[in-house]
C-alpha cells in the first residue's frame, strides 16, 4: 500500500482522527474508515491510498470525447479510471464506479505507461470517475507518461486544494473541467462541493496548460438565463478564448427531471457566443460544432461525429487564412 499525502492527525472525542487535506471536503477519518471518495483509508493511524494503481476501466477513445475539441483534434487517446469521486451527483453518469468501490486490477505505473504505448495514442486521459482524487498515482504515473513522450490529460470536477494541485500541474498537459453551476448552493447543497475551489482551480489550470471548460444544462437546477449569463461571465473574465461546452442532461442515477430541453441548449449558445469565440453542444446531434476563425470564419476543423479534420490550421495554431494565433494544440509532431 502506499500512504498518502495531504492529511493530518487530530483528537476529537478523545479519539485520534485522520482529516484529509487532498480536496475541500476535509474528510474526518476515523480507524477502519474511508473518505468520502472511496480512496483514502485509515490504516493503524496513517492515510493510505487504497485506490494507488487501481484501474476499473481501459479504453481508446477519441480525444473529442472529453470534450477537448482544441487539443489534438481527431487524435485517439488513451483512457483509464479509477474507483470513486468526491462529490455526490445524484444525476451522475458514471455513478456504478464513482459512487462505490468497483471491482479493479492493479497496474504499477510503469506497467500502465508500458500499456499505453502499445496503442496509437497522443497520451493517457485520467478520466470516467473522479482522477483528482487518484492523487498519487496521478503524481507517479504522470512523471514517466511525460518522459515517454506521452500527453497528460484530466477530465475533472476540479474539486481539488491549492497545494496538492500545485504540485500535479506541471506534469498535466490539457484539462476538461465540470463547471456544474456558477452558485454556491448548487455546490454545497446538490452536488456536496465546493464552489470557490472549482473556480481556483480553472483559474490556475488555464495559467499552466490547456483547458476546456464543460456545462451540463439540468432543467430546474442550473438553467436559468441568469445562470447562464452569470456562468458565461466568468468564463469570458479568463479570456474571450476560453472554450465552453453545454452539454444537455438525461436523466440517470437518482434524478429523475425530464432531458434538458433544445431550446434550452440553443439560449445558451446565444447567451455564450456573445461573449465567447468556442462555444460547443453535447449530448445533442444536428448542430454545427466545427471551429471557425473568430476573426475571418475561416473553417478551422471539421467534425462528424467523432470524425475530425483539421482543414484551416498552418503550425500549431494558427489560422491559415488571416493568421490568427488559435487557442489550442492542433498539429505538432506526436
């Protein structure tokens, strides 16, 4: 086993407790007790990370279906997962391996780093349930992913302190993060998060690497036009090149609301485009997602479904036509 970092040990009660210091939940651990993510135990006293190396899930996806629609276009990635999460989402989509402790096989980082490399892949996506809360092996595996020439990529609810994402975010290459809402009580009363912590985290991830950002529209909770405008505020405050994607809610898990409405999605994209150059939809076919030059609308990437071309790129990221420099990563040697 291998013990974990970010904790710290109190009395309350008269009794030692564990409070783990990896994310804003601050868990209080007691002997024999997990946290809330379902990856940190308390062991004789001390923090272990009982998720170290445990994969519930292998798969080649392309990158598109993140989203990351400005990094690699059309590349095909490499994608694992682990056991857990640290926020309660009733409506989650994933919930049979973030909300319990699914079956899993060991891989050493060396052996999935190994793994990855016999597949046609730009890298290795940490991703389905909650990657932030795989914390040490995230740390471990990513180092030797980077010196084997392999792109790190997390796919996030962002739920993660100063310190320790300090430290993962030099070895991090692209990130797709769940805004799920701009209110704080959508966080603290729905979803058992923590707002504040989620916004620190774009703010400093978009600094060090690539990030998209991504929205699911649930009706009755976070879709209110104020809610929109005030989300696509904040997203607009890191740049108007920030990228956005809505992507529409079907019911599943334990909530039960009807499918976010078309007409719904379409607000918001109006609502966006206002602001924003890279507006994006989910979960919903027969809508133009290609990106265009926001300067001369020049067709920059062509997508189908999941079949990408890159068309009006020279570089890495510039328009071919007028020369606009493009947020993102579109061609480089792999």
């Amino acid at each position: 086993m291998v013990e974990a970092r970010y904790y710290r040990t109190t009395i309350k009660n008269e009794r030692s407790v564990i409070i783990c210091e990896l994310c804003p939940n601050f868990c209080e651990i007691s002997e024999g007790k997990v946290g809330r993510c379902l990856g940190r135990k308390n062991i004789n006293g001390k923090l272990y990370a009982i998720n170290y190396g445990e994969i519930v899930s292998i798969a080649m996806d392309p990158i598109e279906k993140k989203p990351l629609y400005h990094f690699y276009p059309g590349a095909p990635i490499f994608s694992v997962a682990t056991f857990g999460c640290n926020l309660r989402c009733p409506f989650c989509q994933n919930w049979e391996i973030s909300q319990v402790q699914a079956p899993s096989e060991y891989y050493s980082p060396e052996n999935l780093v190994k793994l990855a490399l016999t597949y046609p892949t730009i890298g290795i996506a940490y991703t389905f349930s909650e990657p932030l809360v795989w914390f040490e092996y995230l740390l471990d595996t990513m180092k030797i992913a980077r010196r084997a020439g392999l792109k790190n990529v997390l796919v996030t609810n962002g739920m993660i302190n100063p310190e320790p994402l300090e430290e993962l975010l030099p070895y991090v290459d692209a990130m797709n993060i769940d805004l799920k809402s701009i209110r704080d009580d959508f966080y603290t009363k729905f979803v058992l998060g923590n707002l504040d912590v989620v916004k620190n985290t774009i703010i400093k991830a978009k600094a060090n690497c690539h990030v998209e950002l991504t929205n699911l529209i649930i009706p009755t909770k976070n879709d209110s036009k104020e809610d929109i405008e005030a989300l696509v505020d904040f997203c607009a405050s890191l740049g108007r090149d920030t990228v956005l994607h809505f992507t529409r809610y079907f019911p599943h898990h334990k909530f039960r609301v009807h499918y976010t409405p078309e007409s719904t999605l379409l607000e918001a994209l109006q609502i966006a485009r206002k602001k924003l150059d890279f507006v994006y939809l989910g979960n919903i076919g027969g809508y133009d997602n290609n990106t265009y030059c926001p300067n001369c609308q020049n067709l920059l990437v062509n997508r189908g479904y999941f079949n990408t071309i890159v068309t009006g790129i020279k570089g890495t990221n510039e328009c071919n036509k007028c020369g606009l420099k493009i947020y993102g990563i579109f061609d480089e040697e792999r």
